[in-house]
C-alpha cells in the first residue's frame, strides 16, 4: 500500500512541450530528416569490398543507423500517443504523415544498406562478424542480408517504399480518421450520450443485457454506415500487400508475418491444431455461462459480460495498488518499473471522450521512458489490462542496456510478456477473493481472456485468411466479408453464440495496422508461451526473475523456436508443448464448472 496517489493521465510534455503544436517536436522532425539524409548518403558511398577493410565502415553505419531510428521511433512515439489522447487532434493527424514519409524515406537507405550487405561472399560475411562490436549484432546483420536476397532489387524496394507513404500507410491512417469521427448513441434514463467507440465498447461488460443489446444493436449500425468506406480501405491495404508479395514471387500470405516473428510456419500450424482440438471445454464454458445468465446461447455481445451479483470493481487507485502488490511477489525488477510508471504519470487511463479505443505501450528511446494508453473503468479486464501494457513495458526495461539493434523483438514475444504480467495479476486475483462467489467472477474473468486469445483470435485468423484468398481474384464486398466474417466467427466459437459480429473485420484495429500484417496469431502464440514461462516462474518461485530477464534479453536476436529450445527446452514444432498449454486454461474451465455444477 502507499499514500501516494497516482494519477490517470499521462505527462507528455516532459518530451516535447506544447503537444501536436510543439516547436521543439518541430525541430525534432528536422533534426531526423539530417540524420536520414546523412545516413543515406553514406551508405550510398558504401562498397563492399573485403570482411576485413570493411569492419570500420560498417560500425560507422551501425552507429548512424542507431541514432537515426532512435530520432524516428522517439517521434512515432510522441505522435502515437497525441492521437490517441485526443482523436479530434488534426494537427496531430498532420505530423502522423510528416513521421511516415521520414520512415518510408529512412526505409529506403535501410534497403541500400541491405542490399550492400547481401553482396559479401559468405566467407568475407563470417570475417566482418570477427569484429567484436559486430559480433553481438550478427544475428540481426544476417537476418537483414538473408531477407534481401529474398526482395526485388534495390531500386524496386525503394520505389514500394516511396509508394507506400500514400498507397499503403495512407489507407491505415484513413481508419483511424474514420474511427475518429464515429459516435455511438447511447440512452440512459432518458439521456442521450454519444460515445467514442473506446467508450461504447466497455459497455459490453454492462451487468445489465439490455443495455448491452442496446449499444451492440447501435454499434453494428455505425459499423454498417461505414461499412463501403471500411471496406474499399481493407481491400487497397490487401491489394498493396498482395502486389508487393506477386513482384517477389512470393506465393504465401504468411511468408512476411512469420518472417516478421521470426517463427516457423510448422509452429503455427501444430499451434492451431491442437487449438481447434481443444475447444470442447471452451464451448462448455460459453454453454454454462448462458445459462447462469438465463440463456439459451449467448450471443456476441455476452461474451464480456459480468456474472454473478458481485461486481468486483477497483478505483484506478486500487488497481494500481493490487497489481504492485503482485508484481513484488514475482520480483523486484518489475514491481520497481511498475511502480516508477505509476509514480512519474506514464500512464493514461482516464474514462473520457475522444480517446482511440484499445490499449498499448509505446516506448521513447531517446528519453529512456515509455508511456501506456488504455481507458479504465474498473473492471477486472481492465486492471488485467492495465498489468498486461505493464508486462510490455517491463519487457523494453528489462533490454534497457543492450545495443538498439538488438531490442528489435518481434509482436509474438512482445505478447508472451505483456501476457506474463498480466497472468501473474489474475491469478492473484483469484486466489484472493474473499468468497466463492468472488472467486467464480474472477475465474471467469480469466477464462474470458482463454476465450478471447483461443477463440476471438483464431477467428480473425480464419477470417484474414480466407479473405485474403479471395481478394487474390478481386475486390470482395462489404457483404461478401460479413459472410466471411460469420463463417469464421461460427467455426472458431464452435457455434456457441446465437448472434455474431458480421462487421467485426471493420471495428477491429488490427486487420487495419500496416506495420505488421495479420495481426492476430503472434497474442495467441504470446498467450500459450507465456503460460510454459508461468508454469517454470511457479516451481521456481521469486528467484526466476532472473531467468525470466534473461530470456526477454534474447528475444530479438534468435528465432522464437531457439528461444523456447534455450529457456524452457521445448520443441515449438511439436503439439505436446502446446497441448500441456493448452491444459492450464482447461484446468480452469473444469474448476468453473465445478463451481458451477
């Protein structure tokens, strides 16, 4: 416990004062175009000649490359943040665009660079990695020599990555000022209030099912409205990709996300093989929690919703408390970043309008800081959520002395961390509730995330899947993907529900995100991981901190199968990893249905 009280809104002026007006942020803008220019025309003077000669040129751009992505992700950053405060901020919309031309524009000396690297024999490469500085950097150094053999010439990537400013990324930012214009209507004792889809969306979780059916009915008809827009936005996105992935000659949708994970496509497989053969428990539980809810099916909009009369609800105070008290059980590293989040105000939780929907951290490696965004009303989702943003951060601190080319880490293994912390909290919640009945709606709120991470997830990936399949041979309707969407919804739920979703491909974020296509298996991948790291951290108990920091370490500079061979001495590729995985989250549904007999 402490008498500190935190606050709820984050500082962002310590960075650049002023927001999206700042003229220190300005200069900052100016300062990154220099650094790219003069990054760029070094690496064009940059001819490879002999592992040797070469070691002090590519140091030289090793350290230029350094600075000038720490410039960048300083400011995509700031800016990530300022739009997601205030979705009205148009100014902050603007430097959006300023930030993505400097990225496409640093992407392309980065594809020089490449290029040059994949010009050395493999005997002169192994001698360049000799140097001792370069060392530490030569699984990262060889990632990117590998991939560019595997892209078109230097010329055509360059020219992608100059069309993508407007062809691509300008399609993501089109959702999000989509996003931000839309109002969802909400009555309440005769008061209509319009909320932001953030806001509208943890209405979901409302005790009361009529007000849920209210808001989910209104929700589906803005969706709707935006439907054609939403859709000829997530067809040029796929259309872009698709033609990208053709000039290639690259014939697999997953080739780019599995490549960006550092994962091999026969884990993905044996990981949703084993899911969909272990949904029976997790239809089970959707089946009990309609009947307590005096149902015969739940529908979409049941999901999320409380049961019980308890309503276990948590100030951001308490929230915060609770979950400090937890980490410490874990370790001090992390209770000690948690609680300098809290303290400094990295955090912005307040229950507002115009806030983005969703939550994430992001982090300013210029001033060695990261900031969490996330909309708090209470709700044990979102102290789990508030721990799981915690998790990320606690994952850039843990990396906090290594080379920034060796902090790349993958969304996959970001999420196996944000998981972790998340886990930690919702068990402690479970085992102290103060009465069974206590107990049941934390229970079930920590099967939900199982649902969530085994079913929702795997949803998207049936959907994203199937849509791409489709969007090979042409433009798909905004009706045709509502089909698509059904159909994915059904067979990842085991058609538990009596209602679904149709436009869920149009208010999920993630089908939108540019910088890492399907978005969706790395949570579930990041989820069943984590659940191995937890089992390890349990026998252990406090002193696997340790380890646990030493595996977060490795995570950007190995392959996800190598990692789980070094920490946990696991085979990724084999079912029986995921199936001892899959069984915690088993063991749970069966002590809620006991509970529930």
């Amino acid at each position: 416990m402490t008498n500190k009280m935190y606050a709820d809104v984050w500082d962002l002026e310590v960075f650049f004062p002023g927001g999206s007006s700042s003229p220190e942020f300005t200069k900052h803008l100016e300062e990154t175009g220099v650094k790219i220019e003069e990054f760029t025309k070094t690496v064009k003077e940059y001819a490879p000649s002999d592992g040797i000669t070469d070691r002090k040129t590519v140091r030289n751009l090793i350290n230029m490359f350094e600075g000038t992505v720490q410039k960048i992700r300083q400011a995509g950053a700031f800016v990530s943040c300022l739009q997601a405060q205030n979705m009205h901020d148009k100014d902050a919309d603007a430097l959006r665009g300023k930030v993505t031309e400097l990225s496409a524009s640093f992407q392309n000396g980065l594809t020089i660079f490449d290029g040059k690297l994949s010009q050395y024999e493999n005997d002169q490469w192994k001698l360049l990695l000799e140097d001792e500085k370069l060392h530490e950097l030569s699984f990262v150094l060889t990632e990117r020599r590998t991939n560019a053999v595997q892209r078109l010439s230097e010329k055509e990537e360059m020219l992608i990555n100059k069309l993508s400013v407007d062809g691509y990324h300008g399609w993501g930012q089109m959702y999000d000022t989509v996003v931000g214009s839309m109002q969802i209507p909400f009555e309440e004792n005769g008061h209509v209030s319009y909320l932001s889809v953030g806001q509208a969306a943890n209405k979901f979780s409302h005790p009361n099912r009529e007000v849920r059916q209210k808001v989910f009915a209104e929700w589906e008809k803005a969706w709707n409205e935006k439907g054609a827009l939403l859709s000829k936005t997530l067809n040029h996105l796929a259309g872009f990709r698709l033609n990208t992935y053709e000039m290639r000659n690259w014939d697999n949708v997953l080739k780019e996300p599995l490549e960006y994970n550092r994962m091999d496509e026969k884990t993905l497989t044996a990981m949703w093989r084993v899911i969909s053969n272990n949904k029976k428990p997790l239809v089970e539980f959707l089946n009990r929690k309609a009947k307590l809810l005096g149902l015969e099916k739940l529908s979409w909009f049941d999901v999320d919703a409380p049961i019980g009369k308890t309503e276990t609800k948590m100030t951001y105070q308490e929230g915060a408390e609770f979950i400090l008290d937890h980490f410490a059980k874990f370790g001090e590293e992390m209770t000690s970043f948690a609680k300098t989040a809290f303290e400094n105000n990295w955090i912005e939780a307040e229950d507002r309008q115009g806030k983005r929907p969703g939550g994430f951290h992001t982090y300013f490696p210029e001033s060695a800081q990261s900031r969490i965004f996330m909309t708090y009303s209470g709700t044990p989702s979102n102290v789990s959520t508030l721990a799981h943003e915690l998790g990320h951060g606690f994952h850039t601190y843990a990396m906090k002395d290594m080379h920034t080319l060796n902090r790349n880490y993958a969304m996959n293994v970001a999420e196996t961390a944000s998981t972790l912390a998340e886990m930690i909290v919702s068990d402690a919640a479970v085992k102290n509730a103060s009465s069974e009945e206590e107990k049941l709606v934390l229970l079930e709120d920590k099967i939900q995330r199982s649902v969530a991470l085994l079913m929702n997830i795997h949803a998207r990936f049936i959907f994203e899947t199937s849509f791409y399949e489709e969007r090979r041979k042409g433009l798909v309707s905004k009706e045709r993907l509502n089909e698509l969407m059904v159909t994915a919804q059904k067979e990842a739920f085991g058609d538990a529900l009596e209602e679904y979703h149709p436009s869920f491909w149009g208010s999920k974020l993630h089908f939108y995100i540019t910088g890492v296509p399907f978005y969706n298996f790395p949570y579930t991948f990041g989820y069943l991981f984590s659940l191995g790291i937890y089992a390890k951290a349990i026998q252990e108990g406090k002193g696997y901190e340790e380890k646990y920091i030493a595996l977060l370490k490795d995570t950007a500079s190995m392959t996800v199968e190598e990692l789980a061979k070094k920490h946990l001495d696991v085979d990724l590729t084999d079912d029986a990893f995921w199936e001892s995985a899959i069984k915690v989250c088993i063991e749970d549904v069966e002590e809620f249905l006991a509970l529930t007999k």
